[in-house]
C-alpha cells in the first residue's frame, strides 16, 4: 500500500498549437508517472489525453 499522494499539475493553453503542445507533454508525463493527475484550461486534445478541463 502506497501512502504517496498523486501529482497534481496544472496546464493552461488559449490557442490550438498549446492545446496539441500540452496534450503531448500530459502523454509522456504520464508514461513516467501513471498517478499524475493533471487539470487545467485547454482544448479537446488535452482532453483526450486526460486533462481534467
């Protein structure tokens, strides 16, 4: 039983390139930290990547 809380980032893109920038960032912070919990204001890319909008 692991007692570490999860990271918790917050991502901010206003514009289609920074939404695309951060749904691939959130991708591959993910590959190294499954527990990242990540939420923010973006698009439907970083929603598909799992950013809670």
């Amino acid at each position: 039983m692991s007692l570490r809380k999860p990271t918790t980032l917050f991502f901010s893109a206003g514009e289609p390139s920074g939404d695309l920038h951060g749904a691939n960032l959130i991708k591959q912070l993910r590959a190294s930290c499954p527990t990242l919990e990540a939420v923010g204001y973006g698009g439907p890319q970083m929603a598909a990547a799992g950013c809670g909008l």
